[in-house]
C-alpha cells in the first residue's frame, strides 16, 4: 500500500471519530481525536503537496500568523436579543455555479470532507444561492441561549434561537463558511445551525465546520430534532438581513395612516 494510501485510510478512521465527537458532542471523544489528528499531521505534512494549500495543517498555522486581524472572540454571555449580539464573521454565499463546483473548491484547497457531510452535499436538497449575497453569522452556545441543564434538544435550541430573532443557516453556510475561515484554531467545533438534511438511508444530518489538528474539515453529525446537545457546544446561526418591525411599532405606525 502506498504512503498516500495508507495516510487516507488513516485520515478515515479520524474523520469518523470526528464524526462520533460531533455527534455526542462528548469532550473525552473530541480530545481524543485532536490528539490523534495532531499525531496524522505531523506524519503527513512533510509529503503534503501544492493541491493540499489552504487546508492542510500546516497551510492553518500560516494562515493564523499572516490573516489579520483574527476575529474577535465571541462573547460567552446569556444573551436575551439577536440585538444585542456582535455579527461572529461575514461570508459570502452564491459564488459557485452549482453543488459540484463548491465540491470541487473544497477538493483543490484541501478541506477534507466527511462521509456523512460528502453525502449530503450531493443530495438534491441540498441547494445553493443562484446570486451573491452576504450573510452576517453569530455564535452561540445553548447556554447563551438560557438553557441551564447539561444538554438540550436539538429542537429546543433552535426554537429558543428563533424566539430570541435569530435564523437557521442555509445549508451552503457550512461548506462555504469551511472555505472563507482558513485560521480557525485547533479544537473548535462549530455545528451550523440547519434544518436537517437525510442521506440517501433516510438520516438527518447537519453540518460541523472543524479543525481537528489534521487540518481543516466538515463534517457531518446527527440532526434529529431529539438529539441531545451539550449546552456547551456552539452554533454558527444567521443574523436576519432585516430585523422584524415589533408589534409596537407597527401599531405606532398604523395610527398615522389614513383610515
């Protein structure tokens, strides 16, 4: 078996214990795989060539010392409006023609791209922009959100999140948002705040954009509405491009029109 052969099938094994990190959302699982990625990396790096620029770990470590300035960190305090969070980072989206051009991005810069996550960007549900726009990104912790015990549903996290005037993510955040954040630290997790996509076996999944120590990843974790999350994880979820006018102020602005 060749080197690269076998580098592949080691970075297999990692991208699926990436996979069951995510998905439990277990700290013991994600220290495990960092460890191990890190371990990968330093193996592979020496051999890695022009193709893998960008992604690699050794191109994320270039990345972190020349992109400037590094994005703020994001605050850790209870929040009670989308109003009073800080946009996390801006990207842009409807920039590829289609699936398969964003797929190909992700290939010639490097990003390793989970089973789960590859299966799903080429599902017919999953869609992208057919025009360029902005999209303001927040991250958020259930915590932040007020959930007080040590998980919380899926579902309930969304709705909180909803009821506080933030919004799901597209699908083609999380593939995109892996392309435009080249100098993300080592360890971080952030689970994009989707509605579900199913494989082609019928599971839901949703999108985790992660540097596990290997190099930087997406991937895919459990999306069922009742899965529990630790309330420690963060979410990538989008700010409203406008924010909903309030019952007061569209009552205050009836009352000066004409009958």
């Amino acid at each position: 078996m060749s080197f690269s052969s076998m580098s592949f099938s080691r970075m297999s094994v990692f991208s699926s214990r990436a996979r069951c990190a995510a998905g439990n959302d277990d700290s013991s699982a994600r220290r495990v795989y960092v460890l191990a990625s890190m371990l990968w990396a330093a193996c592979v790096i020496p051999f890695a060539t022009p193709a893998s620029a960008q992604c690699a770990a050794r191109d994320v470590l270039q990345n972190q010392l020349k992109l400037k300035p590094r994005l703020a960190p994001a605050s850790r305090q209870p929040v009670s409006s989308a109003r009073e969070v800080a946009t996390w980072k801006t990207i842009t989206i409807g920039t590829f023609a289609d699936t398969l051009a964003l797929r190909n991005a992700l290939d010639s810069r490097g990003c390793n791209v989970g089973g789960q996550a590859a299966e799903i960007l080429a599902r017919p549900a999953f869609t992208i922009s057919s025009h360029r726009a902005n999209v303001e990104l927040v991250d958020l912790s259930p915590a932040q959100l007020g959930f007080t015990s040590d998980t919380v549903t899926l579902a309930n996290v969304y709705a909180r999140a909803r009821q506080l005037g933030f919004e799901l993510a597209a699908a083609e955040v999380g593939p995109q948002l892996r392309l435009q954040y080249l100098d993300q630290p080592i360890g971080e997790f952030l689970i994009i705040a989707m509605e579900p996509i199913k494989t082609w076996s019928g599971e839901p999944i949703i999108l985790n954009v992660a540097n596990g120590g290997a190099g930087l990843i997406l991937i895919g974790q459990d999306g069922r509405l009742e899965v529990d999350i630790f309330v420690t994880s963060r979410f990538i979820f989008a700010r409203p491009s406008q924010p909903a006018a309030s019952a007061e102020l569209i009552g205050s602005v009836a009352g000066f029109l004409p009958p």
